[in-house]
C-alpha cells in the first residue's frame, strides 16, 4: 500500500509540473508575441523621430539659406 501513495504522489506531482510547464510556455508565447509588437511599434516610432528630424534639418537649412541673403542685403 505504502508503494501505491508513493506512486500517486509522484503521479500527482508530475501532472502538475507537466501543468505548470504548459502555462509557462503559454506564457512565454503571449510575451514573445507582446514583445514582436513593442518591437514593430518601437521601429515604426524610430522612423517617423527620422522622418522629422529630417524635415528639422531641411527647415533648418533653408532658413539660413534665407537669412544668409539678408546679411548680403545692403539696407543702409
């Protein structure tokens, strides 16, 4: 009898790490998935500081493009 409750316990303890093993990789799938996304938006993001930063620049040039003609404007 001893042998059979040593047995269900380990038959018990088993299940529930097989359990517990399927929760984690369900878990880690969810948070591989959360991850991919935070990525793709991250990049996205990236892109458009790129795209205005660059459109800075370019607002940025011609105004002292602008501002270099009027140093060679004789207005006095």
């Amino acid at each position: 009898m001893e042998h059979e409750d040593v047995l269900r316990q380990l038959d018990e303890r088993i299940q529930a790490s097989l359990n517990r093993i399927q929760q984690l990789q369900r878990e880690n799938e969810q948070l591989a998935q959360r991850l991919a996304e935070s990525e793709k938006r991250f990049n996205e993001a990236s892109s458009r500081l790129r795209e205005h930063e660059e459109a800075r620049n370019q607002i940025k040039l011609r105004i002292e493009s602008i501002l270099s003609r009027f140093d060679g404007l004789d207005l006095g």
